[in-house]
C-alpha cells in the first residue's frame, strides 16, 4: 500500500491528524477554487504564501512535497496520484462543508480516507454530545463547560475570581486620548512577493477586491507566534476594557490579531489560551482583560465552529426576518458612502482585510440587519472581504449572530443598535455629514431611521423575544408622525442609495 496524503490550506500545522506517519506530500493551489468569489488580494496572498512557506518547513523536516499551482484540485491530484502509484490519499477533514462535498465528489484511482479535524478542541461529536437534547444552544453554557474541561482560569469547579464572564467589565467607551500599542507586521519576503505578482497577474482579474500592498501578515507559524507573543506581553494588559472601543486611524486597538493564524492552522488554540492564561499569573494582569479574550477562542470560536456542524448544511439559508435588500454598493467601495462609521470600516477592510469583532456586529453587521439587506447577501461579502473569514466561520457569525436570521439560535436578541451605539463608541460620528441626535431629516443619521424602521416592521416577531420588551415599550412610545416620517426615509434610502 502506497499512501499519499492532501494537505488542505487551512491545515498548516506540523501536528495535524494527516501528516502522522511519513508519506508523499501534496499541496495545490487551486485559481479555479477562488473564483467562487471576489476574495480580498490579501487573503489570497496570506493563504497562498503561508502554504507555500508551509510547504518549504516539510521539506526541511524531510517530507517529500510537491507543490502544484493548478486550475482546479482533480486533475493535479489524479495525475500526482498515478506518478506516485498512490493507492490511499489521506486528508484530514475540511472545516468547510462546500470543500468536504468537493471531495466527496472527486474522481481519484484510489479511495480517499478523511481523518478526524485535530486543530480545535471539540470535536464535531464531542460537539453534538454536548449539543443534543438541550433546550437552549447558548454560548455561555458551552463556554462554561470548556473551562471546566480544560481547566483554564479554573480553581477546582469554581472559576478564578467567581464569575465566569466579566464581560460588563469591557465596555469602556473610547473617552479621552488613548495611546493603543501598534501592531506587530512583518515586511514580505521573496516567496510572498512572488505570491503578490502571482496575484496581480494570474488569480485577480476583475474580480479581486481590497488593496494588495502594502502586505504586512505573518506567513509562517515562527511569525504567528511571535504575534502571540507580543499579544501576551504588550497588548493583553488593556485588552479587555477597550476591545468594544472604535477609534479613527487605530485599525487594531488592543486586540490579539491572531484570528487568521488560528484559522490556517499555524496555532492551535490550545496553546493560545494556555498562553494567555499563563500571562495572567505571571505578568499579575486584569482578569477581565484575560477572560474576555480567553472566551473569545474558548467561547465564540469553538461554539461557532460546532453550531456550523451541528445545525447543518440548510444553516446557510435560514432568513428569520425575510430580508431581501441587495447589498449597497458601497460595501465594495467605501468612497461611495458618507456614513462615516461605515465609511472608515469598510476603508480599513480595503486596506488590511481586517476589522475588529464590534466594528464588524455594530457596524458592518447592524447596517445590514436593521435595512433589511439579505443574509445571504451580507454573508458573501464578509466571507469575501476578511482575512479570517471561511465558510465555517461566517455562516455562523453573520447569519446566526449578526443577521439574528436563525430567529434566536444562537443568540438571545438581535444585535440591532440606533447611532447611540456608535457615537457612544466610537469617535466616528464627531466628523460624519449626519447627526447622530436626529432621526428624521437631510441630516438624520441611517442608523436612526433604519433602528427604528426595524422594530416598527418586525414588531409582531421581536415581541416574542423577551429582552426586546423595554425597547418595542419605546416603540410604542413614539407619536405616529413621527414613526410615519421614519419609515418614509427608510424606504426612500433604499430607492435611491441601492
């Protein structure tokens, strides 16, 4: 028996499930693949490079590799398998459904064998154990049941300090000057330059989206841990009060940046977390600031991950609100909106492929939902648009907790907020063409009309949600005029601005 073994591009680690006895290597490049979308230049770059650098560190190791850069997977892979007498092509399980059915649907010589995913801590059926039967699928339960496991920030049963989530503490607003550490970015080396040039004249087309340079991310699993460890030392401190804050010109804040790495496989999440806990101890850090990021990996992400797998492949359509908007051209071009949150959101995607966690729900995310855009609609961008983003990881944040489409699945409430939010968090609404106080009129800022134009048109459904019961009693509140006028304006945006 001859056995041979895929490694996909999400699965760049040393220790994955395939790669445990030695075999032929082989890793492809697919420009068939990416033109399922309009990926952003950077996240093709990141990618590509980070296989190719990944692809090099196996041959060092004494793996032989080879590197195919194809139009589509099946034919490199059928003539490889023959050159090769492969008579057993190992892969370790896709994240991505549409990648499983892909490889469920080639035509090889030989029998292909899925390993189990190992770059996450819950397996899918460790997932579904815990999943089933449950009345309710919330986070925080999971995310509970993971410190318990693990025994991060743990003291015996109970959690370090009490309580389990210290989320109230992470609030503050961005109030007076603050001084946020830069990123850690690295400058490209030869093989990502040729990544770059292979970008510009092979794979992009009139499809690419986003700025190519400069390109500034780690490629190899040496630089993401460098990136973690700067997290730990400079950034973790402040972490915590601030990682809601949305400032001008801070494109990272104080936030880890470790999404991407994560999501390649070039850190396991394990030791992220161990990391982080580790800090904790030894630098006497907050442990709000801890916590918080602990149950972004430990939470949000392992949750994420197996609700995507849990719920199933017809996740991907739910539509809870029948929303129907197409998607506002300004998503594509941030100059074509004088939304200025919008605005220097979807800028900074242009130009890093990245935004954080509160601009891409309270900003990107809320727009979407409170105008009605469709979820489907909203979901193909930000798969995309982000460095971090794959069919696993969007499907769930956009349509579960951004869009609410799944109507409570995975959260308790919509994620739905007037310019309130935005000026309280932000600095954004200070230089914008609309005022964040108005909510009719030339200057009434979109958040408004659309928040409220939102609860009048899905009254009846939000009623049957119980934190939504102080807002629609405001609603309610509202003389009809006024209510009148707003809906007006909602429906005259969509006329003229879609």
């Amino acid at each position: 028996m001859a056995i041979g073994i895929w490694i996909l591009g999400d699965q760049l680690s040393m220790q994955q499930a395939a790669l445990a006895e030695p075999a032929p290597v082989i890793m492809i490049e697919s420009t068939q693949h990416i033109k399922q979308r309009p990926y952003h230049r950077q996240k093709l770059v990141l990618v590509w490079s980070a296989m190719r650098h990944f692809a090099e560190e196996l041959r060092q190791a004494g793996w032989e590799v080879s590197y195919e850069l194809a139009a589509d997977f099946e034919p490199a892979l059928r003539q490889w398998v023959k050159l090769h007498h492969i008579t057993e092509l190992r892969v370790m399980q896709p994240n991505d459904r549409p990648f499983a059915q892909l490889i469920a649907q080639l035509d090889l010589p030989c029998p292909i064998t899925l390993l189990p995913n190992n770059l996450f801590l819950w397996s899918r059926d460790e997932f579904s154990d815990w999943a089933t039967g449950r009345k309710t699928l919330l986070m925080e339960y999971f995310y509970r049941a993971g410190r318990q496991r693990y025994g991060i920030l743990m003291q015996g049963k109970q959690p370090v300090g009490g309580q389990w989530n210290l989320d109230k503490q992470n609030r503050k607003p961005p109030k007076g000057q603050l001084d946020p550490p830069a990123a850690l970015w690295f400058a490209a080396d030869e093989i990502t330059r040729g990544v770059m040039d292979y970008v510009k004249d092979k794979a992009d087309g009139d499809r690419g989206y986003g700025e190519i340079e400069p390109f500034r991310w780690g490629v190899t699993r040496a630089q993401a841990l460098e990136v973690l460890d700067y997290f730990v030392r400079v950034r973790l401190p402040l972490f915590g009060p601030y990682q809601d804050a949305m400032v001008t010109g801070e494109e990272t804040m104080w936030h880890a940046m470790l999404s991407p790495y994560l999501n390649l496989g070039l850190l396991h999440p394990l030791e992220v977390m161990q990391a982080a806990e580790r800090a904790y101890y030894e630098q006497d850090l907050e442990l709000n600031s801890v916590e918080g990021f602990i149950r972004q990996v430990l939470g949000w992400r392992e949750y994420m991950h197996g609700i995507y797998h849990y719920l199933g492949a017809n996740y991907a359509e739910k539509n809870w609100f029948e929303h129907d908007q197409p998607l506002p051209k300004f998503f594509w071009d941030a100059a074509q909106t004088q939304m200025n949150c919008l605005h220097q959101t979807l800028k900074q995607v242009e130009h890093t492929a990245y935004a954080h966690h509160i601009q891409r729900l309270m900003v990107l995310s809320n727009f979407a939902l409170i105008a009605g855009i469709s979820p489907q609609a909203i979901e193909q961008w930000f798969h995309a648009a982000f460095i971090d983003a794959y069919d696993w990881v969007m499907q769930t944040n956009v349509i579960g907790m951004g869009q609410f489409a799944d109507g409570g699945i995975l959260a308790s409430k919509p994620y739905a907020a007037s310019a309130n939010y935005i000026n309280k968090m932000s600095d954004y609404c200070k230089t914008c063409a609309y005022k964040p106080t108005e909510r009719t009129g030339e200057r009434a800022c979109p958040f408004n009309f659309f928040y409220w134009d939102f609860l009048a048109r899905h009254r009846e459904k939000l009623a049957s949600q119980g934190r939504m019961s102080f807002i629609l009693a405001n609603l309610d509140k509202m003389p009809a005029a006024e209510l009148a006028q707003i809906r007006q304006q909602a429906a005259a945006w969509h006329q003229v601005a879609l």
